[in-house]
C-alpha cells in the first residue's frame, strides 16, 4: 500500500466530509502532518497528526468504504506512527466513536480522559468537536505498551 505525505487538502476535506469527521479546525499547519495512501490525486484514505513536542494527537483516520480490509488504516497509522518517532514524540493519544477495536489492535490502550496531558486537552477536537462519549486512547512509541500514568505528561 502505497502511503506518501501531505495529501491535497481538497481530498482531505472530502474524506473527512464524506465520514463526517471534522474537518472546520483544519489549517496548513495541520495538513503539514497528513498522510494518504493509494494516488496522490485520489487518496483512498487520510490520516493526520497534531504534534505538541513530546506528544501528539491522531486525528481523522478514514479509509474510503471501498478499500477498507486491504491494509491502508494499518499503512497510514504506522506512517503517521514512524514520523511521530522522527519528530521526537513518545506518546499518541486519539479520540474515536467508531474504531476502540482496530485501534487496541494497533497497540493503543484507554485511558481516561482526565489523564490527558495539557497539550492534548486544548486541542480542538478533544475539547469541543469530538463528543465527551468518544473512546480516549494512547500509544507509548517507545515500548507500544500503556503509559502507568499520564500524570504530569505535556
């Protein structure tokens, strides 16, 4: 599966349009930090990245209804997972209503969304457009194993 950086935006506010994710918070500093995987001019799937120093936040995986099954959510968050390592981050955090289990199979864990570091917290989706029902989770890059405490973290 082919995964490349920086998908153009109007393919992104697409995708996340057509999944009804949030896409209103989007600025070029964050599409800085998206993937897409399948052609450049037709992503068949999107993922990016807000990245605070140490820690970041996954946001907006989606996978066009057609592909899903061939491995392209698994490409892009392993993508974003290898630049999040490269920019220096230790710890993923995400939000999600529809996916705990795809992603617990990734190695992300629930926590509980008082531990959520600062940076975290403040961010647009955490605090306002993702409802307070979606599952909060996080990844340690270093070990893949669940943080003890997020306490003190950001």
């Amino acid at each position: 599966m082919r995964v490349f950086r920086q998908p153009p935006e109007s393919q992104v506010r697409r995708m996340l349009g057509n999944a009804q994710l949030p896409s209103a918070d989007l600025t070029p500093g964050h599409l800085e930090h998206f993937f897409g995987c399948g052609s450049e001019q037709a992503p068949k799937g999107v993922v990016g990245l807000e990245i605070y120093g140490s820690e970041a936040l996954l946001r907006s995986l989606v996978v066009d209804e057609t592909s899903r099954g061939h491995g392209c959510g698994k490409a892009l968050v392993a993508a974003a997972e290898r630049y999040a390592r490269d920019c220096g981050v230790r710890r993923i955090y995400l939000l999600t209503t529809t996916a705990p289990k795809f992603f617990e199979g990734l190695g992300y864990h629930a926590l509980a969304r008082d531990q959520a570091p600062a940076c975290i917290r403040t961010t647009s989706e955490f605090s306002g457009l993702c409802p307070t029902s979606s599952a909060f989770m996080v990844k340690d890059l270093a070990s893949g194993a669940r943080p003890a405490s997020a306490s003190g973290l950001g």
